[in-house]
C-alpha cells in the first residue's frame, strides 16, 4: 500500500520518513538554537493552511511567521504549478516550467519551514474570470483534490491570499479563493468523496477561514482599519533573522520569475478579514479563540510535563543529554488518542533525536541513473557525531534485503567516531517504471494533469524510486530513518553535490526537433536528427519512425549499437511530403486523383530492442537553484506543411529570457545572428546587412545594455531597416526605462487570453496583411493558450493598426500590433504571442510574422 500523504510512526518504534526527493541527499544538521525551536514547537499543537494559485502567490512573510514564530505547522496549496506564465532563467514552458516553479516553491519552503501541496489543475495562462477558470479545470475535480489536502493536512485555519469576490485581477486568483471557501465546508461532510476517508483520514472542519488582503493590490489611499490586523515582521534570535529577511530569501527562490526582493527587517502589518467561521464557533480575529496546546487533547498532561522538561534541561553544549527526554516524549506521545497529532509529533520527535545525536545517514549509488532490473551498487552511511551510546542494529536496503549489523557507532572518549559503510549490490526491480513527474507520466487533461493514484493527489513530487532504511537503537528505543537513494560526486568549483537517483529506460529517444516545418517553396527533404542514449552497456536495436499518412521517411528504419551505459548514437531521417494519392510522373496528378497536401500531423520514433519498443526521451532540467529535474517526453514530432513567402532572410536576432523565436525561424529558413551587447555597439552600419531584426520577448526588461542601445536600433530603422519589437512589461516589478520604438507608445496589461478569439481586420490594405503573404481569418486558426499578451493602449498617430481582437464580452484592442514607418524603414511592436505560436509551429504565426519581418517588400524567390 502506498503511504498517505501524512506519515504515521509506529507504537514503539519511531519511523521517520521524511521526503528527502525535495532536495537531494540527506538533510542538513540542525543547529543547537534551531533544535530549542523544535523543542519549543513539540508544545504547539495546530496547523494553518494557506490557499492561493500560483507558484509566486504565497505570502512568504506571514508563512515564515506562522511556522517559525507562532510555531504552527504550516502549509501552502498551490492550486497550479505556475506552468502556464514565462520563464526569465531558461527556454522551457508548458510542463517543463511548471516542473522548474515545482522546485522553486518547495526551496522557498525549506527556507521558510512551511510544507507545499498542489492539486491536478494546470495553468492554462492568464484567465480573466473565475468561471472561465473553474470550467477550464473541471471545478468538482479540482475541490476534490483541495478537500483532500484539507482532510489529511487538518488545518485550524485556512488562509487565502484572494478575495472569493470578483476583482481586477486573475481568474485563477479569484477560482483559488472560491475553491478554499467551498472545501472548507465540503472537507467536513462525510459524504462528500467518501472514498478520500481511509488510511486514518477523516472529514474535518477547520474552525476559520480568513482572506489575507494584500496590500500590494491595494489602492492609494484606501482605508484598511476594518481588516483584523497581525504583526509578521518580528524578529526570531533562534534563527538570527527577522520573518521578513526570511520571507526575502523565500520568496526570492522564485527566480524563473525574477522575483528577488530586498529583506525587510522592520514591521510587516498583514490584514485579514473572516470569510467564514465552523458551525457554533465563535467569531475570533485571525488566530484568536483557538487552544493551540496539548490541553486541547485529553489525557496530555504527562505528554505536557515530559515537553516541558526536555525543553527545560536541554544543554546548547550537549544536546546529546536529552536524548532519554525525548524518548520519554515519545513514550508519551504513545497514550494520546488522536493519531493524526501523535503522528505528526512523533515525526518530529525524532527528526529532533536525529540531530541532538548528531547522526548523519545517507544512501548514494556510484552513478545517478539505472535500468529497471539491473545490478546497483548502493552505499549506506551512519556516522554517530555526539558521544551519545548509539547501536546500528539493521539496514533495510532499497531491494527489501534486511542486513543484521548491531554495531555501536559511539567513538571512545576523546575520539572521533569512524563512519560505518555497507555497500551491497541489489537488483532494481523490473517493473519499477522510469522516472517522471508522476502528474506528466500520463496524458493530461484540458484542464487537469492525471493522477491514476489518488494517494499522489497534494504531493510537491514523486516519491524516490530507491530508499533504505537504518534501525538505531538508543538504550532499547528505536529510532529508524529513511534517506533516498542519491548519486554524490564532487564539483572543481561546487565542491561537494547531489542529484536524484533515476530509473532511466533502455534506450532515451529524443528527436532534434519536435516540430518540423514545410514551406512549399522547399523542395528537397527536411532532416531530422534523433539522438539515442543508452541506459545500459550493449544496447542494440532498430529505429523506426511511424508515419503519418500523406508522409514519407527515408530511411524506413535504421540500426543502431551502442557499447557503453549512457553512450549516445545519432541517426538522421529525411522527411518529406509523400507524393499525393493518385499522381503520376513528376508529382502531377493522374486523372481522378487527389492532389490536395497534407495537412499537419504527428510522426513517432520509436526504438526497437528484442521485442521492447521505447518511444520516450529523458530531458533534464538544470539550474543551480534547484536540483536536476527529469522527466520523459514522447519521442513525437509534428509536421507542418504551409505556404510561406519571405521578403528578406537574413535576420539580426536580439534574445530575451525564455525565447526559442530564433531556432523557430530558422527551421522555416531564416538565416538568424544572434546579436550580442557587443553586435550592438558596434553602431548601425554593423547591423546594416540584416533584412531585419528582432528583439525577444522581454528584452529590454533584462537587458540593461538594450535600453542603451535606442539610437543605434533606430538610426538602423532610418536607414531602411526593419525592426520587430516582441512584447515587453511595463510594471511595477517591471519599469520599462528606455523607449522602445521611434515614437512614443504605451504598453498595458491589457491582453487575450481566448485564443481562438475573433480577429477584425481595419486595414485590409496594409502591407503587414498582404505582403508578401495574404493574411485572413484562417491565418489565426489553431493558436495555443493565448492571442498576445502586454498591448499597448495608447500610441502616437504615427503608429499604424490593422487589426482588433477581444475576448468575450469585452471591448476591441488595437494595440497588438503597431507598424510605423521611419526613414526608410519599418518598426513594429507586436504584443502577439509569437513565442508560443511559433515553437508550436502554428502555420498562420509564421506567415504573419513573415510580414513583420518583411516590413513591407515583396516576397523574394527561395
């Protein structure tokens, strides 16, 4: 049976199974003031929940109070993964950022203290209603997964940071606050998802549920002195750090955000009001009117003299001393009748036995991946740091083998301890599937990430594929702790470094590129490269790309042979329109044929080995904040065919943060520079050879040298170039400082989340519509998550538009698209989602976008 999200310790022998998967390898030692604070929490019995949508939207001050100052156990619900926004660090979207904001928020919390959840619900991108947000995720499913959290987490008091009331702000914002408000009933009927009541969880009513009004969302000037008000900015001496240096160091995690943020070390005045209040509860501000001790359970007042002398003797100089306190704790925590607290204390207690002895244990393997059913040599280590009579008596390997050791590890007095090694070579079962985020193992939902397992529904991420188990004894107590299995190595510069162990298939299959297109002007076939890797010495096999009708491959299928575990072989494919059903010679059609192209489709590569057939690769996912993220993706490529003319090929390209427009282009072929700070300097007669430039997504946001470079991009437009500006933010987090276009413009935050939104065309003339492609209403068929985002809402007439949009029920946005001519040349701000449209190769994206770049001229013969 898979353990519930809570982990129980058993009668008798305390189990502590803390997730160590959150940060690779085994987890710090707690200092002699961070242990006083886990003694000091031992006697706080009470949890708060705090619901909001997004990775980002936790109010990490207030967290870092509620878990460390007010010693409350303390958990954030993140209803999405953040997968829908954009990526400052790196080109990964979709799943794969939503992975990254994964990490980001549980290294926020090992900052903080407080625990993270999620539900299935995916970040579908900005929604402007609630009711659209709740239909896109399938509301009762997602409820569900709150009510889950709810009933196994037991939250006193539930937080939203939204208001369940309609406002100018996020749908998913709005949809969090309503799914707090209506779970925070629904948790408490037993007849709501009866099937959630086992393995010990029960209904449960939290006694409040408040809204913590943010004063970021504040107006000028408005009156907050009705809002119940709590001071989060104390100063905690255990830590040596105000809650809002930690809210800082928390929150600045985010860094696929660019949230980094200044520490605070004053006053931090939050403000709440009650939403709702349990049946026959008094009305209490905040925390108030809620017993938060042991006297809220019967029978503890032995529990409470047994806390209070272990906190009262514990020495800084020895913790090692309260070592017979806290077993006595333990044995206490045996009679209290509630086994969700005597759990939950009980795992505390002996993550605090853990560190007064000092024990260091860890699992690692000699390499951080392996093939299910292979031979892995796992090394266990326990080192006793304290002269505390500490015994091994057994180690439980990740195979299930018990070794029998009974070893004392206490040095000598006056000695330092020798660690104790096992190293064993064990047999990964065959059926253990390959490592992926356990919410991407499956095809996804419109609005909903599957979750086959409903024990999985909450947890950050998967559970580790590999762990062992050490039993210590203390004087006949028992204390056993769990590590995952992780692979360890030493970096010139990082110096010592960790990484999830993986199960890793037989054969990764990864194609080059996952769209391919065809413009009708190239005759001669695409190439697509697959790379191979293998996960296992002496792979062999047979690659074949399944294709779709309309298409053909050459070759059929390829061999392939690679000697050596994690070697990596490359095969290249020539893809091409297959002849039309019915023509004859030279691709003419034979009488009563059909000559009509292909439309899009998808062709698979699949790798053949014996009767095995892999059509996934591994994709990792590196940033030093975070540690190495893997995840399979389909080896799935899709082709586009489409008619597209260029008026220029050779492109100047200007890189923003998470942009992939370049390598898009390219594929259709543009022949594309990248333009670095120095390209810039060098004035405009170095950029004078390009047909036209592009600046990406957010540059002139991050690109300090960019917003420098305003006169040289411009004295290249007057000269007879073309500019196109990608959308950029212009915020309070964000400040645009520098122009961006030869004349003044605004940008807002006015947007399109509908993508399939209609599109009016006001210039039916205008070049950026006709030349050198025709431009209409099917050009804007089949866009992904959004029509464009960061508009702009006022303009100089200079400026030229061509077309509105809107979503439903709201007013027509012009700002778009603005076209002006200066000099001889062409510049365009374009708040359109290219960066979405074009990686996912949407044929219409790349023609307009064509026009942009031709900034007027007539289409060129390729």
């Amino acid at each position: 049976m898979r353990q519930p999200l809570l982990v129980a310790a058993s009668l008798g022998t305390l189990s502590l199974v803390t997730a160590i998967a959150s940060a690779a390898g085994p987890p710090p030692q707690p200092n002699a003031a961070q242990l006083r604070l886990g003694l000091a929490k031992l006697g706080v019995v009470g949890s708060v929940l705090y619901v909001a949508a997004h990775p980002d939207d936790e109010n990490t001050a207030l967290l870092a109070y509620l878990a460390n100052g007010a010693l409350l156990r303390t958990g954030y619900l993140s209803i999405t993964r953040g997968d829908g926004g954009q990526n400052l660090i790196g080109s990964e979207q979709g799943p794969q950022l939503g992975l990254i904001r994964t990490q980001e928020l549980l290294a926020a919390r090992r900052i903080d203290g407080a625990q993270q959840f999620f539900t299935r619900a995916r970040d579908f991108g900005f929604s402007k209603s609630p009711e659209e947000t709740l239909k896109l995720w399938d509301k009762e499913a997602v409820l569900a997964d709150v009510v889950a959290v709810i009933r196994r987490f037991r939250p006193d008091v539930i937080i939203t940071r939204f208001s369940p009331e309609p406002a100018d702000t996020h749908g998913h914002h709005t949809a969090s606050a309503r799914l707090a408000l209506e779970a925070f009933r629904a948790a408490a009927d037993p007849a709501f998802h009866p099937e959630q009541l086992a393995n010990g969880v029960t209904a449960w009513q939290a006694r409040r549920i408040l809204w913590n009004r943010s004063t970021f969302l504040a107006k000028p000037g408005e009156d907050l002195s009705h809002y119940d008000k709590l001071d989060a900015g104390g100063y905690n001496p255990f830590l040596g750090a105000s809650y809002g240096e930690i809210a800082a160091d928390s929150r600045s995690m985010h860094k696929s955000q660019g949230f980094g943020v200044a520490r605070g070390r004053g006053p931090i005045v939050e403000y709440f009001s009650t939403l709702a209040e349990a049946p026959g509860g008094a009305a209490a501000p905040v925390l108030n009117g809620i017993d938060f001790t042991w006297n809220r359970l019967p029978g503890t007042a032995a529990l409470r003299a047994a806390i209070e002398a272990v906190s009262r003797d514990f020495s800084d100089a020895a913790p090692y001393r309260s070592l017979p306190a806290l077993f006595a704790v333990d044995a206490a925590l045996d009679g209290v009748g509630d086994a969700h607290w005597r759990a939950v204390k009980k795992a505390e207690v002996a993550d605090l036995i853990a560190g007064c002895a000092g024990l260091f244990v860890d699992a690692t393997a000699p390499d951080y991946r392996a093939v299910a059913g292979s031979d892995l040599e796992v090394t266990v280590t326990a080192v006793d740091r304290s002269p505390a009579a500490v015994t091994l008596e057994t180690v439980r390997l990740p195979d299930g083998a018990s070794v029998k050791v009974n070893r004392p590890l206490a040095a000598p007095a006056g000695a330092v301890a020798a660690p104790f090694e096992l190293t064993r070579k064990v047999v990964l079962p065959a059926n253990l599937p390959p490592t992926t985020p356990y919410w991407l193992a499956a095809p996804p939902e419109p609005g909903l990430y599957a979750v086959p397992d409903p024990q999985d529904i909450g947890l950050p991420e998967e559970r580790p594929p590999l762990q062992a188990a050490l039993t210590f004894s203390f004087g006949g107590r028992r204390l056993t702790l769990s590590r995952a299995v992780s692979f360890k190595w030493t970096d010139p510069v990082a110096g010592e470094r960790y990484r999830p162990f993986e199960v890793t298939p037989l054969v990764s299959v990864t194609p080059e590129s996952k769209v391919l297109m065809f413009p009708e002007r190239r005759k001669q076939p695409t190439a697509l490269a697959v790379r191979l890797v293998a996960g296992a010495a002496n792979v062999k096999g047979v690659v074949r790309p399944e294709v779709p009708d309309g298409w053909a491959v050459d070759p059929a299928s390829a061999p392939f042979e690679i000697a050596a575990k994690g070697g990596e072989a490359e095969l290249t494919f020539e893809v091409r329109r297959a002849p039309a059903r019915g023509t004859g010679k030279g691709g003419k059609a034979a009488e009563g044929g059909a000559s009509s192209p292909p439309g899009p489709a998808t062709l698979r590569v699949v790798a053949q080995v014996g009767e095995a057939r892999f059509s996934r690769g591994v994709v990792h996912i590196e940033h030093a904040h975070i540690p190495v993220q893997t995840l399979l993706v389909d080896s799935d490529v899709r082709l586009v065919p489409l008619a597209l003319a260029t008026g220029g090929t050779k492109l100047g390209y200007i890189p923003g943060p998470g942009d992939d427009v370049a390598a898009s282009l390219r594929r259709v072929g543009y022949d594309v520079t990248m333009l670095d700070d120095g390209a810039l300097r060098g004035g405009p007669a170095a950029l004078a050879r390009f047909d036209a430039i592009v600046i990406g997504v957010r540059a002139f946001n991050t690109n300090e040298r960019l917003r420098g470079a305003h006169d040289t991009l411009m004295k290249y437009v007057e000269g007879g170039g073309t500019l196109v500006a990608q959308y950029n933010t212009n915020s309070r987090l964000g400040p645009l400082t520098a122009p961006i276009g030869p004349y003044p413009f605004e940008i807002s935050h006015d947007r399109v989340t509908d993508e399939a939104a209609p599109v009016a065309f006001t210039a039916l003339a205008h070049p950026a519509l006709n030349a050198p492609n025709k431009i209409t209403g099917l050009d804007f068929d089949g866009w992904i998550q959004e029509r464009g985002l960061y508009f702009a809402n006022k303009w100089d007439p200079k400026y030229q538009t061509v077309f509105t949009m809107h979503d439903f029920g709201e007013k027509p946005l012009a700002g778009g698209l603005l076209w002006a001519r200066y000099g001889k040349g062409t510049f365009v701000y374009t708040g359109l989602a290219f960066f979405r449209e074009l990686p996912a190769g949407v044929p219409g994206a790349y023609r307009l976008f064509a026009n942009l770049l031709a900034g007027g001229r007539a289409a060129r013969g390729r």
